[in-house]
C-alpha cells in the first residue's frame, strides 16, 4: 500500500474536511469550532493528506502569536480506516518540522476529556476550559523531547 | 461620563467573554466559534473594553501566518447599551494601530447576513462559506483607506 500524500492545507479543503469531523469525532458536533479562517490564515502550518484523491487526515494549527517559539496544534484527524497505520505521526512529524524552521521549540495542544486515546493519567482535566461544560485536556511538548521519542 | 478602559485581551477574559456573547450576539449560539486559545496566543492583536470593571467590549483578531501583510478580525463585540457611542471605532482602532505596527497593511474581516447593520449592498454573500447553511460576507480594507476614513 502506498503511503497518503501530505500536503499544505488550502481554502478548498474547507468543505471536505467540514463534511467529515463531526463522524471523525464519533458523532461529536465539531464542526463550528473549526472556521474557515484556519484554512485562509494558517496554511503554512496546516496539512491535509490525501489517498486516492480522499482526505484521509489533518492537522491544523498555527505559530502563537503571544509566545513566539510555541506552536499550537487546534485539530487533528485521522479517517477511522487510516488509524493505527502511523498517519497521525506522520501529520504531526509534519507540523513539527513546520514550526520549528519558524522558530518554535516548544508543542501545546487541547483536547477534550472523551479523546481517551489520547490522554494519559498523568494530565490534568481542566474544567470548564473552553466555556461551560467544556472540560479539556492541555498537553505541552518541546521539539527536542519529540525528536527524542521520535528516534526512541 | 469617562471613556471605556481598552487594554490586551487575557486568558482570565475567556469566561466573561463567553459568558455574554450569545445574548450580545441577540441569543445566536456564537460560544463555539470564540474558543480559548484567541485569548492566549493571540494576545498582542486582541483587546477588551471595560467601564467600572465590567466588560463592555471586545475585539479578537490575528496577522495572518499565509498573508504576513494582512491582519484578521475573527470577532468583534460591544455590549448593547454601549452602542453607538463609538466603542466599536475605538476597538478597531486599537487592533488597526496593533497590527499596522506588526507590518499589516489590509484587514480583513467576515461576518454573517444577519449582520444587517454592518454590511452594505455592496458587498456579495458567500453562501455555505463556514460549513453548510453558513453564509458569510467577507470584507476587505487597506489601512491606509482606513486612516483616511477616521480622518476624513
């Protein structure tokens, strides 16, 4: 099998990817907490992959403009099909090596508490994060510890 | 009656500010597309308006990372019995003077068909521009044409 095709997020990748989150998400209503705007403003560290001509995944996120050498990841999705065969690293390993020529050292993420794949003991829940009821789970990593584990 | 305070937008903002943006917004739900991270790394181009304390106004916006000469205002609010008295002007002052100095030279913004005092005849519809059922207007300004327009 072919490996999908990784590439820079474009405006016209808008609807597909907004016709497949909410099912991505097991049935989650994401969709308006991903507007268009990453999409136009962020294409330098937002990618899609494609297999067949098929989104299969994206990783969409941007350089923070508080604190210049963080980067943050807003969403990331893999097609239920194409998960567990590496994809999502390959989409962060992507967005890394993005955002560290721009001069981050340093990875956050937030993710919602039903991501149990994706969450370890070890974090915190901070509630009410994101408004009322929306608990979530906030991640930090520097590059140099993903390159770590990367080569581990 | 003394001016409206206008400083950065903090974290410790996020809650206030979803607290009342979808009665502001006239009861639209707004508070999923206003997540917390605009109040943490997009600081330097995000400001709140306080009178005795209380938050009476907020613009949210950004450079964008694909357009480095153009600057984006993802949301801008002002409570309803501060209105008309030139609060709204006064915060996209502040965001203008912010992102001219970060090398900006146009603003652009999109705001929804509802919007009916903000937008004019003259600018087009863009229909299902933020997912399905999301019609959108996009407007675009330089900042030089601004100046002349606050001048003026």
């Amino acid at each position: 099998m072919t490996q999908p095709l990784i590439r820079h997020a474009e405006p016209s990748d808008y609807r597909p990817v907004i016709a497949v989150v909410d099912e991505w998400w097991g049935g989650r209503r994401m969709a308006n907490m991903l507007p268009k705007l990453f999409f136009v403003h962020f294409r330098n560290t937002s990618f899609v992959a494609e297999y067949n001509d098929q989104l299969v995944g994206f990783v969409i996120g941007f350089v923070s403009q508080t604190f210049l050498t963080e980067a943050y990841i807003h969403f990331v999705g893999v097609h239920p099909e194409f998960r567990k065969g590496g994809l999502a690293r390959m989409l962060y390993e992507k967005f890394f090596a993005a955002v560290e020529t721009l001069g981050c050292r340093t990875v956050r993420c937030v993710t919602s508490p039903v991501n149990k794949g994706s969450i370890s003991f070890h974090h915190p829940i901070v509630e009410d994060y994101d408004g009322e009821g929306e608990d979530r789970v906030l991640f930090s990593k520097n590059l140099n510890d993903m390159r770590i584990e990367r080569h581990a």
